[in-house]
C-alpha cells in the first residue's frame, strides 16, 4: 500500500478546489481510494429521511472525501499548507518534518 504523508487527526490546508484555503483535522484516510475526510470541508446537501440521528429528516451537512493531493499538512511555524519530508533522527526517533522551515511537526 501507497504511503501517504497525511494522517488520521492531522491539520491539513486544502489547496486546490471549492474549499481552498480551508482548514480542518484529517477525519479519516481512505488509503485505498486515495482520498481524506476533514472537518468541514467538501461539504455536501444531503436529504434524508427522518432516522434516530436525524428526527427531523431534511437537508443535513455531509462530509464528503477529497483527493489527498488536495490537501497539505499544516505547518505550526509556516502557518500555511507544507510539502512534508520524513526524516529519522539520530537516536531513531521517526519525525515528518516542513520541508519549507525544516520545522520537525511530529515525532513518531
Ligand atoms: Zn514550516
């Protein structure tokens, strides 16, 4: 399987499409399709029917996935959506690094 720099619980930046710009924690990854569900973004219009979750039935918010290559993991330090390297350090810890301001985002 692919190995993608986005994550599960993520802040990513959307870069390309109707929410450009946008920002939201990575919800889930589709691994397999290629595509991730963020917080609030790629909303769609959905009807429903009245069901437990929604008594009244009617027209819900539904988070619809993207394109990974959309999105960008957001850098602290940038404060923007970044390229993102891996790198291990010296005494092993893995780390996924800014490759703009070498800022290290998450120690593994
Ligand atoms: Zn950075």
């Amino acid at each position: 399987m692919k190995k993608f720099s986005i994550k599960r619980g993520d802040e990513v930046e959307v870069i390309r499409g109707k929410d450009r710009g946008k920002r939201g924690k990575v919800r889930k990854l589709l691994a397999k399709e290629g595509k991730v569900v963020v917080e609030g973004i790629n909303i769609m219009k959905k009807a429903t029917r009245p069901s437990r979750r929604y008594p009244q039935g009617g027209i819900v918010d539904i988070e619809t996935p993207l394109d990974i290559s959309k999105v960008l993991l957001l850098c602290p330090r940038c404060n923007r959506g970044v390229r993102i390297g891996r790198r291990v350090l010296e005494d092993g810890t893995k780390t996924r690094y800014c490759k703009k301001c070498g800022e290290i985002v998450e120690k593994m």
